[in-house]
C-alpha cells in the first residue's frame, strides 16, 4: 500500500466557545405539536420572566419559543432542543398552550 504524504500542520481558532444542546423533557395534559416551550430572563438578569398578557417573555438566547415535538403518552409529554448561548441563574421555563393567550410559568432553574 502507498502511504498518503497528507498531513495537518494547524489549526484555527485556538480556543472557541462550545455551546451545547439541551433536551427539554415536557410533561402536562393534552399537550401537542401547537404548544411551545421558551426559557426566559428572569427580571435580575434584564428579563420579565415569563412575562404577562401584556408583556412578552425575553428569551435566554439560545431558548427561543419553540413548539412541542416527539409528543407521547396521549399528550402526557412532549420535548424541545435548545443550545442556551450563556448561563443565567434563575431562568424560567415558559409555555404557551395553543388556546391561551399569555405565557405560563412551569418551572426555572
């Protein structure tokens, strides 16, 4: 067999920031493909949380509304992928339910 005279003599950038994927796991009742899921802000962090009827949830960047996919159990459970840009304490997990009108608070971290 010949051998190849190909070589790597670098490489750029040297360092980089890696974001990494999340599964966000969702369990409820009657959930399906129309529902979606966010994580925003909290107000510490220049957020409203999730938000009122008349405030609209700010998103942690990364996190942006996203509806419901791999929905299973009859509508027990459901997920989103997201790749959250930067860690913020206290972020809520949001959603909104195809016949409401304002994001709900399921949850933060």
């Amino acid at each position: 067999p010949t051998v190849s005279p190909k070589s790597v003599s670098g490489f750029s950038p040297a360092s980089s920031t890696i974001n990494m994927g999340v599964s966000l796991s969702v369990s409820g009742s009657e959930l399906t493909s129309a529902d979606m899921v966010l994580v925003a802000l909290p107000s510490s962090s220049g957020g409203v949380g999730c938000g009122s009827a008349t405030q609209m949830p700010v998103p942690l960047p990364g996190c942006e509304a996203q509806r419901l996919t791999a929905l299973g159990g009859g509508g027990t459970s459901g997920m989103v992928r997201m790749t959250p840009s930067q860690i913020v304490s206290g972020a809520e997990v949001c959603a909104l339910f195809a016949d409401a009108a304002a994001w709900s608070r399921v949850g933060a971290g």
